[in-house]
C-alpha cells in the first residue's frame, strides 16, 4: 500500500541506530505509525520536531506491518516558539492528547483542519482562547461533547460559573463556553475553562478507559494559568 499526505508531528523513538519512528495525524489517514530510515541524521532529524507539519509519501508491503514514511518539511511549528515556555508546553500538550485519544489509521478532518487553524493563530494575543476552543472541539469531534439548551437559563449573564449536571455527573462550567462569547475573557475564566475540559474529558474517555490524563495537559492548567 501505498499513499501520500501531510500531517503533524505527534511523537518520534529511535528505532535501531539510525532510524526513528514517527507517529503523524495526517489529513486523510488520521494517526499513523513509521518508520524513518536515516531519521537519526542531523539534516533530517531538525525537521522531525514535535508538532512540525511535512509531507510523507507511506509505504507499506503488508498492513498488519508498520510502514515506512519518506518526509519532507512543510512548515515549521514548533522551533518558531523555542523562547516561549508557555507555547511550547500547549504544543507538548496537545501532542501528547492526540497520540492518546485518536485510533490509529481514523479519518478526523474537522480535528485536522481546527489544529491548523489554532496553529496559524498561535502567534496571536488570545492564542489561550483559541486553545480552548480547539480543546472543545476535540472533545465534540470524538463524541464526548455537551449540549445544553442556553434558553432555559435566565440568568445567563449574572452569572460567571454554573453548576450543571451531564450524563448524572455535576460540572462547573463558565458562563462563556454556553454562551460562547469569548471577548474579554479573565485568566481566571480561562483556567475553568480549562478545568472544566478537563475534568469532562477524564470523565468521559480517561477514567473509564483506565488511561491517565497526559502530564503535560494538567501542566497546561495548573503551571500559568492557575490563579491564586
């Protein structure tokens, strides 16, 4: 079998002495395993960062087998933020989510396409806002989503944080993720935000499933955006 796509970094191992193994969420294939013959080699191992979009041509002689990637860089992601702990630690973050909640060899373009938006915005003032709503969309795409009825709540604008119940379980969730107004939002606001996510993601996928929560997630909430 053979095919081509682009795709983003998601995590690489060393496979031998001079090749790697390379996980990518591509377009059209979703989440893919190969392997990088020369991978190891400083022309291409600096291109083979986390989060990095390339090109692969995927070959593989027999399906139950990992393949092999030939790559060629398309866009750099994450060295244009080797200055910024706080981007690199979102970029780690979402590496990390993806390689644990995606199945292997699963179309999700409408997760491909909304991770590339939030990587082109990533250099903007509210790229926190735009982390969360990528995390909500994530959530939504693979089924573990809310839905609530904004009508039946009167005082939607009195209040910054609701107490609500989804699938028997009691959330704290912000005002503004149900009303999805998303200027002028607090750093306060932005850590329930993220607490809220997460909290319905390890009720929904990690806890039942047995996995635990990525490092790098809770990092995310508690390291700068948690407020004292």
């Amino acid at each position: 079998m053979i095919w081509e796509d682009e795709g983003f970094i998601i995590s690489k191992s060393k496979f031998r002495e001079n090749a790697i193994i390379l996980e990518v969420f591509t377009n059209q294939f979703g989440k893919v395993n190969g392997i990088v013959y020369g991978g190891t080699s400083r022309k291409i191992k600096n291109y083979l960062q986390l989060t990095n979009k390339i090109f692969i041509v995927y070959n593989s002689k027999n399906e139950n087998k990992i393949g092999y990637f030939k790559t060629e860089l398309l866009e750099v992601v994450a060295p244009k933020y080797f200055d910024d702990k706080n981007k690199i630690l979102c970029l780690n973050a979402i590496s990390s989510m993806l390689r644990v909640l995606l199945p292997e060899n699963q179309s999700y373009k409408n997760i491909y396409l909304s991770l590339e938006k939030f990587f082109n915005s990533l250099n903007k003032k509210d790229w926190l806002i735009q982390y969360l709503n990528w995390e909500i969309n994530l959530i939504t795409s693979l089924g573990f989503g809310f839905d609530f009825d904004i009508k039946k709540i009167t005082d939607l604008n009195s209040k910054k944080t609701y107490n609500l119940k989804i699938d028997s379980i009691d959330y704290k969730i912000p005002s503004f993720l149900l009303s999805k107004k998303f200027n002028d939002i607090s750093q306060q606001e932005l850590h329930k935000g993220l607490n809220f996510c997460r909290n319905l993601m390890e009720n929904k996928f990690f806890i039942p499933n047995n996995i635990k929560l990525p490092q790098s997630r809770k990092f995310l909430e508690n390291k700068f955006l948690k407020v004292s």
